[in-house]
C-alpha cells in the first residue's frame, strides 16, 4: 500500500493541471447539488470539453441518465464516485509492458511529429531501461531536421549512453543498419531507434519509416519489437487522429503519452482508448528523465481524482 500511495502521489503532482481543472471543475459542477437533467447536461459537455472522447461520453451519460431515472444515482457528489469507477472500467485486461527479444537486442523504435516530445521521452525510456540494469544504445536516425541529432547526444551524454549516427540529410535507413550492426556485435540489450518527426500527412516520410523498420526487420529477428509512438497530451484531438495514421504506416504497439502535466485535459487517455486499440504503455509527468510513469488506469484515475 505505501508503494502505491508514493506513484499515486507522483502522478497526482504530474496531472495537477488536470486535476484541478477537469476533476476540480467536476466537484464545482455536482457537489451539494441534487440530480436533474439540466445538471447531466452540464456534466455531458464538460466532458466533451476534456478530451474524454465522444463515445465515451456518450455511454457515461446514458448510464447516468438511466440511473437517475430509476433512482440508483440522486445526488452530485454520487455521480462523482460513479465517474471514477467508470473511467476505470475503460481500460480492458491487457498488457501494457514492453516486450523483449527472447534472444539479442530488443529494438524499439520511436516516431512521432515534432513538437510531441519525442527526444525527451526517449531520454525517459533510456533512464527507465537503464535503471533496470539494462544496455542501452541509440540510433538517431533522424538526420533531417537541424539539431536533432545533437539534441539526441547531449541527452545521451548525461545517461551514459552511446549514440550511431551518420551524416545530416542522409539516409535514416543507413543509419538503423549501423545502429542494428552496432547493437548485434557490443551485445546490448536495448537498441532505440529515434527517426524524423514527420507529420501523419506526409507521405514520403511515412514511407520513410516503413523502410527503416524493413531494414530493422533483416538484421534482427522480429525487429522492431516495439514501435511506440509519442503523443503530445497537449494536442488534443489532432493527436487521436496522429495515432490512426501512423498506425496504418508503422504498426504501432504503444502510445508515450507525453507532456500530460503540461494540460489540463488529462480525459485525452480515455479517448485513445475509445479511438484505437494501442495500449498507452507510458506517461510523461514531467520534465526530468525520472519523470516517466508505465500506464495504469487504476493509479491514474486516483491519482486524476485525489484530493
């Protein structure tokens, strides 16, 4: 109990914006005030207003509605405790940990628009990994945008990490050979794969991406073995729509939910689940490499709802 109330804890300082604004705005709205439907209406579109999702909303809403008529649910700070247990119940028994190679470097590669905070929870990942005893070595293989590789090695110089690069504009798929050679003959356990923030529409990049898993793919059994894709919690809906795109182009296995303490609309995890399948296997809390959180739904919707 005292580990879980510590990473409650935690995530409660990480999702203060949220907390305070969508969870604190939902006790302004119900406490001390007697259910009726002008008041579901009210919970219904702040619901919507939270990034929670539409379906989502929907299927509370009905619910709340059908027990406020037969009388189950009479009362605000009821529907309160009702909202907590639904949103729980979002999430479906499913395996949100990495998974590893059986045999060889695991390689996981990450994408994602610029701007969503891909590099910096990389350096999350790599901390996390590190601090499991784990080897961990980097391949920037994005060799487009300006500083990007120097953004990659000033945080792998303070993990204690190695970075593979190559040359700026070059071939991103070049460079996740190397990185996989590199990988294969230090014997590493963990090989992440960083390439260019590319935007869902762009074409040429997302083939891009689809070469560079293929290159992956014949110089390591099953690679990659993980491609997570890092959303921008501050998005919002564009963020949903990222995630149905570059699903199609990269076969997602995990969402980095990242800058979630940076909004005030932490219901964007509920509406992943409602739009997609991918499970979120991680959050960014914070700014500093520690600042990374493996997805609960359980811990998260206490730590959305603690007071």
């Amino acid at each position: 109990m005292g580990l879980f109330k510590s990473v409650v804890t935690k995530l409660k300082k990480g999702l203060d914006r949220t907390r305070e604004s969508f969870v604190g705005g939902l006790r302004s709205m119900l406490l001390g005030r007697r259910l009726d439907e002008d008041l579901i209406n009210e919970l219904e579109a702040r619901l919507i207003q939270s990034d929670v999702g539409v379906r989502t909303t929907a299927a509370i809403i009905e619910q709340i509605r059908a027990d406020y008529r037969s009388g189950r649910l009479e009362k605000g700070e009821d529907v309160l405790e009702f909202l907590k247990t639904e949103l729980k119940s979002k999430w479906p028994e499913a395996d949100r940990a990495l998974r590893f190679a059986e045999t060889g470097p695991t390689v996981i590669l990450v994408t994602g628009v610029n701007g969503a905070g891909k590099t910096t929870s990389i350096a999350k990942l790599c901390s996390q990994l590190r601090g499991e005893g784990k080897t961990v070595l980097l391949g920037a293989c994005d060799t487009f945008r300006a500083g990007a590789v120097r953004q990659l090695e000033i945080w792998a110089e303070r993990l204690g990490v190695d970075v593979v690069k190559g040359q700026q504009g070059g071939d991103p798929a070049a460079v996740a050979f190397d990185a996989c050679a590199a990988a294969l003959a230090r014997g590493v356990d963990v090989l992440i794969l960083d390439t260019a923030g590319r935007l869902h529409t762009q074409d040429p990049l997302m083939r891009q991406l689809t070469k560079i898993r293929n290159v992956a793919a014949k110089q390591i059994e099953d690679a990659p073995h993980e491609t997570l894709l890092v959303l921008d919690a501050t998005a919002g809906q564009n963020a949903l729509r990222q995630a149905e795109s570059f699903t199609e182009a990269a076969g997602v296995t995990g969402i980095f939910l990242a800058k979630l303490d940076g909004t005030a609309k932490g219901g964007i995890v509920v509406a992943i689940r409602e739009t997609t399948n991918i499970p979120v296997k991680f959050i960014g809390v914070g700014e500093t490499p520690d600042d990374i959180e493996p997805f609960d739904p359980e811990r998260f919707v206490e730590a959305m709802f603690a007071e």
